[in-house]
C-alpha cells in the first residue's frame, strides 16, 4: 500500500510518501520539508494570518503536484497545534479544499500525541517503554506507552514560536526574559508529574530534536542518515542552549542549513526540551525522523487492511 501523509504544523508543512509492507513496515519514497510558519502570530491574534495561509498554500499546492505523480492509494492531511488553535481555521481548512482539493483533519492535542508516538516507535522495534516527545512550534506532545498500548499522553501549551512570540522580545533573549519562559514551561511540565517514566527510552521527534543532531555533530547540511537514532546527551543539549541562548538569529542561522527558517525560534525550542530532559530526569534522547506523518501512514494501512488503529 502506497500512502501520501501530510502535517501542517505551526512552524512546518512536512510531506511523507512512503510504502507499506504487509507487516506495516514504513519504506519513505518522497520526504519534504518547508517552513511557511502558518502559525505566525496566532497565539497573540487568535487567527491564521492571511500571508501566513498564502505561504502554507503555495506548499500544499507543491505537494499536490508530487503526490499524483506517485498515484498513492491513500492521502491523509492533518492539521495541528496552529490550526486547531485558530478561530478562522475553518476558513483555511475551506481554502485548501478548494485550492488543492486536500481534506484537512484537525487533530486534538492527545491525537497527535498518539498517533507521533505510533510514527516514532514503528522505526524503534527493539524499544519496549518508551517516551515520544515532540516539540512543535505550537504544542509539545509528551506520550508513554509500550509496543502495543499508550499509558499516558498530554498535550502542553507550550512551543518554540510560541515561546519565542509571547516571551522573547531581543535578540538574543535577555535573562528575565529566559527565566520567564522556564517558569512557563516548568508549569507546564507539572502536569505531566504523575507519568511513570522510569525505564522508558526518550525519543525526540521533529525539527527541535533532528536539527540539535544535526548541531551536536557540527554538520552544516542535513543529513537524514546522520540523524536517524542518533543519540543526543544531556549535557550536550545543555551546551548547546548556552551557546544558542547568547546567540542572535542571524549567527544561528549560519550555523547550519537546518536552521533556515528556524533560528530564530531555535533557542525557545532546545530550552523546552533541556526542561523536559532535566525535569523528568532523562540522561539521554535518541532522535527520530519519524512523527505524526508516520504514526497518520500507518493508521491508513490499519484501516485498509482492517486492523484496530489504536494502541490504547
């Protein structure tokens, strides 16, 4: 079975054809990823702003074009935190009807926390316990289940673009301006407090995570091999959110390729994830490529082939 995935996110639209195996193995055919940030301004506003909406338009109507030359049995779109947020989402959802002829289903917070999770445990078959963390530019979504069932998941008010609007106004951010924005993410992470993380592998997924291991190899161009499980420390990500933290946008931004587009919400990003791992007391992370637009695959090939879709 041949499935097109797609996720619009707050800062991302990101872009999977891929096909599946008759033991729901995921084999990538097409993997894209643009940052139109359609989630620009949204927690201040409430609503998607008009450019922003041209901009993720203009990347759907891309996609459209990639996806019918691959004639996939099935295409899911799904949109999240920025969408589901936004009072004119159903204004968006109408346009890209009409524009590209896409079908956007919008996720709720413990939806996309589950079915990230399915995407990033279905390229980890030897992790039992496991933890799924996904720093979006809107929401993180932290997940613990096993191989077969999701014990807890939440959804928290908390992402890099919406950090860096609400909180940083320099750049670099100042200190008051940093310790805010730890006492927001620290309340956050409060509600998580009673999950039993004990045993449980953590895994990143999205851009915070594969482009810090990117960074903490020093690569300036991305490298989907050299990111694939890649095992990012603690004490790394602390060093480099004390080198990010001092750094202005444009100095990030020359970092490395990865951060086109991202750097100047980069810092927000690695301070969530520092909390998280330093919170809960996880010493290590390993990265995935693999997130929602997986977890959205392999609920299309469950359907078709008749099996549950859900772990929990």
């Amino acid at each position: 079975m041949n499935v097109a995935s797609i996720d619009i996110g707050t800062n991302t639209v990101l872009l999977l054809i891929a096909k599946i195996d008759a033991r729901g193995g995921i084999v990538p055919a097409v993997y894209e990823q643009r940052i139109p940030r359609l989630g620009k301004g949204v927690d201040a506003t409430g609503n998607l702003h008009p450019e922003a909406i041209g901009r993720t338009l203009s990347v759907l109507r891309d996609y459209r074009t990639m996806i019918d030359a691959h004639h996939p049995d099935d295409v899911v779109v799904c949109g999240t935190s920025a969408v589901r947020d936004a009072g004119n989402r159903e204004e968006f959802v109408a346009r890209v009807r009409e524009e590209t002829g896409f079908t956007v289903e919008i996720l709720s917070g413990e939806e996309e926390a589950l079915w990230t999770y399915r995407g990033a445990i279905s390229g980890m078959p030897d992790v039992g316990k496991a933890t799924v963390v996904d720093i979006g530019g809107g929401s993180t979504e932290i997940t613990l289940g096993g191989r077969s069932a999701i014990r807890e998941r939440i959804s928290l008010d908390v992402g890099s673009v919406r950090l860096t609007e609400r909180f940083f106004k320099h750049d670099p951010p100042t200190h008051p301006e940093l310790e805010k924005a730890i006492e927001v993410v620290e309340n956050e992470l409060a509600r998580a407090g009673k999950f039993d993380f004990a045993g449980s592998t953590l895994i990143g997924v999205a851009g915070t995570a594969t482009s810090l291991a990117i960074l903490d190899q020093g690569l300036k161009k991305f490298d989907i091999q050299a990111l694939i499980n890649y095992s990012l420390e603690l004490d790394h990500v602390c060093a480099l959110f004390r080198t990010l933290r001092s750094m202005p946008a444009a100095e990030i931004r020359g970092l490395s390729s990865v951060m086109e587009g991202r750097a100047d919400v980069m810092t927000a990003g690695v301070l969530i994830l520092r909390e998280i791992m330093a919170h809960f007391k996880f010493p290590t992370m390993i990265v995935s490529e693999r997130g929602v637009r997986y977890g959205l695959a392999l609920r299309e090939w469950e359907r078709r082939n008749a099996r549950d879709p859900s772990p929990s």
